[in-house]
C-alpha cells in the first residue's frame, strides 16, 4: 500500500488520494509489527462506549483486509477484498489503482477551480484570456472528456460547468459572464468591474481561434428616412391627401431576441427629438397663415 500511494502522488499529484490503514479493537499488539517500515498513517479503533465493540466498526462494519473507498463526504462509494485480491498481481495492483482514481475524478473534479469556476488560468481574475484559452484547447483537440492530471501538466482548469468535459459550453458561460458585466457597467454609466479591467500577459496555449461552424451572412443596415406618399386623405384638415413622411427603423444589428422589446433588440428610431410627421407640420401652418402678419411672413 506504500507503493500505491507513492505512485498515486507521483503521477496525480493533483488528486488528494490518501491512503492510510486502521487496525480492529483488540488487536493493539499487531501494530508495531504492522507499521513497521511502512509510512502510511495508521489508526487504531477503540471501544470508547465501553460495548466491548470498535467504535468504527459498529458505524462501518468492516470487513478484515477490506480497502474502503470514501468520498470527500466520506460517503464510501466502493470497496476492494484485499484477500481474495492480492496486490502482488499487477492486474489487481491495476484495478484499484483505477478505482482510486475513478472515485477521485468523480469527487474533486479537479479540472474545475473551485475558488471560481470561471477562472480558467487560476489568477483571480475573470477576462477574455480564460475563455480563449478554452477555445484553443476546442481547436487543438475538440470537445472530450477530461483525462486525469498528469504531473507536470500546466494549470488550467477548463471545466466551467463541472461535468468533466471540455465543450464550447465552458467558453460561453465565460462570455456570458463577460457580456452580463459589461452591460451592467455600462448601464450604470461606469466602466468595468475591477476584476475585468486588465488582461493578463500570460501566454495561451495557442493563437488559434474555435469557430463552431459557418456564420450566417448579414447585410448591416443604416437608419433610413424615406418620404411615402399616404393616399388617404386627412379629414381633419378637410383636404386631399397630402405625402406624409414616413420614418422606416431598421436593426441596428441582427441577433434573436426573441420576446425582448424593440429597443432591448437593438432597432432605433432615426427620428430627432419633436420630429413630427409632414401632414401634421403642414395642417398647423395652414391654420396659422390668416394670423401671421406681413413682417412674419419669410
């Protein structure tokens, strides 16, 4: 059992596996001879209630030579018989070597930062560079399954959403995080939030950029104002029709919007302010034609 943990720590030091022993009520005088050259910690269960019964063994009923498997709840998740499974038999040295490390993926998820999720390059900050460096990756290899850490592997915690995968998905609850902030800022009429304000210099992984498929064509479209002859007649003037100008809003951008209001979508009125239409202009200078006087006239 030293070997295991040695090579556990060696190959996946990101994974907290701690292996350690514990020896039955009543079996004291076998722990030195159990202990002996070994460097596993080793704990002794005790009869502290006095039921002539272990303590742990009344809670866990274990079995002897059982290797129990405990998440970081200590919930126990899988056990090994190391009686019927001797570790001198690499296929069974192999077996619990994955089992160990299976519960710990399961558990930590040790490519997802847990002081925030967001943070991919784990420099306290959340910018642009954390989503592009999943990006790079999504070029580099695709979306996958997360593979155990290596030693030696740079720290990156790609998983945004805790599955255990690499998908676009990760980015985009960083650009979303992004996109959200800085129309909050905006709004407020301040600039970015101190944590998005500066870029880190540190490199990513490569300077290519994911692009999940093809982008649709969009024409952009300026404001457009255009006269429209309206042929009914205004029977509040009491005159024939007259051409009224009619403002067209085009998008300002294209994007879904769903149920969101005009303005929330992007549209804009090209109209200034007290803009009013031509067939309401010209009925209020009629009106007052009688009353202006020679000097007022141009």
């Amino acid at each position: 059992m030293d070997d295991l943990q040695k090579d556990l720590e060696a190959a996946h030091p990101v994974l907290r596996i701690q292996l350690l022993g514990a020896n039955a009520y009543g079996q004291e005088m076998a722990n030195a001879y159990v202990t002996q050259g070994r460097e596993l910690p080793w704990l002794q269960d005790v009869d502290a209630n006095q039921d002539y019964r272990g303590d742990a063994a009344a809670v866990w009923d274990p079995s002897f030579r059982h290797l129990y498997i405990l998440d970081g709840e200590n919930v126990e998740v899988a056990s090994f018989d190391l009686d019927r499974k001797d570790l001198q038999q690499p296929a069974n040295y192999a077996a619990l070597r994955e089992l160990l490390i299976d519960a710990a993926m399961t558990s930590q998820r040790p490519w997802r930062n847990a002081d925030n999720p967001l943070d991919v390059n784990h420099n306290g900050n959340v910018e642009a560079l954390d989503a592009l460096n999943i990006i790079n990756r999504l070029n580099a290899q695709g979306p996958h399954e997360l593979p155990v850490p290596q030693a030696g592997d740079p720290l990156r915690y790609y998983d945004c959403n805790g599955d255990n995968h690499l998908s676009p998905l990760d980015a985009l609850n960083i650009i979303n995080y992004l996109n959200g902030a800085n129309g909050a800022a905006a709004a407020e009429g301040e600039g970015l939030p101190k944590e998005l304000s500066s870029l880190s210099a540190e490199p990513p992984d490569s300077s290519a950029v994911f692009v999940p498929g093809p982008a649709p064509a969009v024409t952009p479209f300026r404001p457009l104002s255009t006269a429209v002859p309206d042929l009914q007649s205004d029977s509040a003037l009491g005159r024939e029709a007259v051409p009224r100008q009619r403002d067209r809003a085009w998008p300002a951008f294209a994007a879904p919007c769903g149920d969101a209001e005009p303005a929330a979508a992007g549209w804009r009125n090209p109209r200034p302010p007290g803009w009013r239409d031509g067939g309401d202009a010209v009925g209020e200078l009629d009106e007052r034609l009688p009353e202006l006087s020679a000097e007022e006239l141009p």
